[in-house]
C-alpha cells in the first residue's frame, strides 16, 4: 500500500497557542489519533518545534552553507507532520481533511499531502 506523508503547515508569526484550544480540542485530537492507529493507517506523526532551533543547510556552487533559525522571511514553515499507510490517495485525503477539521474555527492550519516515492530504499544498516 502507498505511504503518504502530510506536512501541517502553520504561520509561525502567529501561531495559535495550543493551551487556549483547550480539553474539548485536546480529547479530538486524542479519539482522532487512538482511530487512525486502530486502522492501521498512522505509521508516524509529531509536532515540531519553532524554527528558532532549527538550521537550513543549503548546497550551492560546490559549498555548504548554514542558517540558524529563526527564519523571518519564511512566513508559513511546516509545524509537524504525519505519515500514513492507506489504500489510495483519496482516504489519505480524507484523513487529513479530518484532522484539519477537529482544529478551532478561529486558526489557520494547512497541509501539504505528497505520495512517498515507493521506489526509494533505505540505505542497508
């Protein structure tokens, strides 16, 4: 079965404090992972933290170059990810459409959902 990965996608300028979301968010998200485990379709997923501590390392002209975060020009950056084992690209869709769904009204979540190449093989241990 094709593997999907779903970037979540946040303004980190003005992201919404998790806190303020408050138990009822928390027991959603909560019902909604414990069922997305249970069928067998979340193979991983978390949250990341601020692009403060974080590093972009760029290869350009045969050089390696490094920039600490934060990043200021960069608005929407990805704030977590998950991937998922599901049949087809359409119930990959329907997954992340509910996740998205469980968020309060008042933020502003996205996602990018991209196939996993199936053709690439990790390097042997």
């Amino acid at each position: 079965m094709p593997r999907f990965m779903s970037l979540i996608r946040i303004d980190e300028q003005d992201a919404p404090d998790m806190q303020s979301a408050g138990p009822e968010f928390e027991k959603r998200m909560g019902a909604l992972f414990e069922e997305i485990t249970k069928a067998g379709v979340m193979l991983d997923t978390a949250g990341l933290l601020p692009t403060a501590e974080g590093t972009r390392i760029t290869w350009e002209g045969g050089k390696l170059s490094f920039t600490d975060g934060p990043f200021t020009e960069t608005k929407e950056v990805v704030g977590g990810y998950a991937i998922m084992q599901c049949k087809d690209k359409a119930e990959a869709i329907e997954w992340t459409k509910r996740f998205l769904e469980i968020h309060p009204e008042s933020w502003k979540v996205g996602a990018e959902l991209r196939q996993i190449d199936g053709n690439t093989t990790p390097p042997e241990a």
